[in-house]
C-alpha cells in the first residue's frame, strides 16, 4: 500500500468568474456601504486639471452636511495645508464650476458669503419635491431661526433678487487729506504700500495706485499708528477671490481710520491773591506787596 503525504499543499480555491485580478495596476477591495458615504463623480476625483488639493477640497465639500462652514480659516484648521493653499485650491474648484462664493447682505445689515457646492457643474439641478401639507396642532409662534452662512449643499440656492433690491446701499467713507504731510512721512507710506506684495501676493499695486493711496496712509502716521498697524489693518481676512486690491485698500484706508490722539492737557497756572498792605484791598499776584492803584499813584498811604 502506498504511504499518505500529508506534505503535499493543499489545493486553490476555485476562481470566481469575473473577479480576476489584473497583472499591474491598482487592485481594488471594495465592501459594500451602507451609511456615512458621499456619491461622488469621477468627473472630480479624476479631473485633469484641478490640483490633488482642490479635488480632495472638493469631495470634502460634497460630504458636508447643509450649513456647515467652510470658509479659508475653518478649512486651515482642519488641514495641514496654508491658508494661501487652500485659497488656490477654491479658487480651482470655482474656476471649473464646482464651487460658487457670493456676498449678500441680510435684512438686519449684516453682510454673509454664501458657498454653493455643485456636484456636478453645468447640470440643471433637480427641483425639490413638494411635501404633502400636514395638519399641526396650534402652537406658540416660533421665532424664526438666523439665516445659514453658508450652503455647502449640492443644490445652488439663489439669493431672491427682489430682497437685494429693496437694500439701500452704504455710502463709502471718503479718504482724508493728510494735514501737513512731510516728504518723509510721504516715503515711508509709499514704501509701506509697495512692500504689501511681499507677504501678501493679491495686494499687488501699479505706481499709480500707490501714489494715489500714500496720502491716506500719511494720515495714518500722523494720527500716530505704528506702520505694523497698518499693515495688519490692509492685509487681513482678506476677501477670494480679490478682483481689485487698490478699491479694496481705498476703503479700508478711509473705512479703519483711527481718531487722533487726545492732546496733552496744558496745566494753567493761577495767580494766587494777596492783600494790598496800604488799601487792604485783594489782588492778584505772585508775591505779596501793595495794588495796582497804590504803585500808580507813586505813594503808599500809612496805616494807622
């Protein structure tokens, strides 16, 4: 009889039509989900052109929930990436439809960017079904809830036209003429304007945007704010895209525009009264002695 080897391997499982593997390449291990997941399409996670950083920027817009916040600096302190990374990176996806950023003020004044977040650019977006109304029970009247700042949804939503138009517009502040500006006052706000581009690339002006803008930035310095002032007044929370720096510096200049100092208050200094030993008679003067009348009359009279 024939002795069993119990060395021999044992034999490969059979292999299942349709699941071969291929010779190179990526070789995909997908499971099935069945929450928490976003339907995203290649037309993003395989764009040609949008950088690695504004294809990851954009799927992870996409699985924002409705109202959650998206602006440069929340975005900053969720990833390692720069603040000037990420501004590009949005940049991208707006250039390429997927992203839409607009500024609209609310009834109460205040002024909100609303971003938009489009799934799929140039597609006409499904209208939202219409629920079948409900009987409620009669309540209290509730307050309305504050408008969202921003909609990262995957449907636009659209500011109402008819709202926009009923809001009066702001004057704009005008700028203020420096009161006796020094040619060296003059040279450092020339210098302080044309040196913004080196840490801030979008605040890039032409020679004569700088020669128009130093008198209001001289106005500064005469009011005693410190050049790091002013700088960091111009350069933050600057907005993106920025079409026009020199607008947007123009209005800053005159819209920030600190008060003057107070002046130092002038100690006056009071003539203490005295008692006219000839007339008894009070006047007014540094060091005791006789009153006006007396000197004039060139006599003093005695006292008995």
């Amino acid at each position: 009889m024939d002795t069993q080897q119990i060395s021999v391997p044992s034999h490969a499982p059979s292999r299942v039509p349709g699941s071969a593997a291929p010779s190179s390449g990526v070789v995909h291990i997908n499971s099935r989900h069945t929450s928490r997941f976003t339907v995203v399409g290649n037309h993003l996670a395989q764009h040609r052109e949008l950088s690695l950083l504004a294809i990851g920027l954009g799927l992870h817009i996409q699985s924002l929930p409705a109202g959650a916040k998206v602006g440069i600096k929340v975005l900053a302190e969720r990833f390692p990436d720069s603040e000037a990374r990420i501004a590009a990176a949005l940049r991208e996806l707006e250039a390429h439809g997927y992203l839409r950023r607009t500024r609209e003020r609310l009834p109460d004044g205040r002024v909100i960017t609303r971003t938009c977040s489009y799934n799929q650019p140039g597609a006409t977006p499904h209208a939202p079904t219409t629920p079948k109304p409900q009987p409620r029970p009669r309540s209290r009247p509730r307050r309305p809830a504050p408008a969202p700042e921003t909609c990262a949804a995957l449907k636009p939503t659209v500011a109402s036209p008819t709202l926009v138009a009923q809001l009066p517009a702001l004057p704009a502040a005008p700028l203020q003429e420096p009161h006796a500006p020094s040619a060296e006052l003059l040279r450092t706000a020339a210098d302080l304007l044309a040196d913004l581009r080196r840490d801030t690339p979008q605040l890039v002006l032409s020679e004569r945007d700088v020669d128009l803008l130093s008198p209001a930035v001289t106005v500064w310095l005469e009011r005693e704010a410190a050049p790091g002032t002013i700088r960091r007044a111009l350069t933050a929370d600057l907005p993106t895209p920025l079409r026009h720096p020199a607008k947007l510096l123009k209005h800053r200049l005159a819209a920030l525009l600190p008060p003057p100092l107070a002046l130092t208050p002038v100690h006056r200094v009071v003539t203490p009264f005295q008692t006219c030993d000839g007339r008894e008679r009070a006047f007014r003067s540094l060091s005791p002695g006789h009153c006006r009348d007396c000197r004039t009359d060139g006599h003093h009279p005695l006292t008995v």
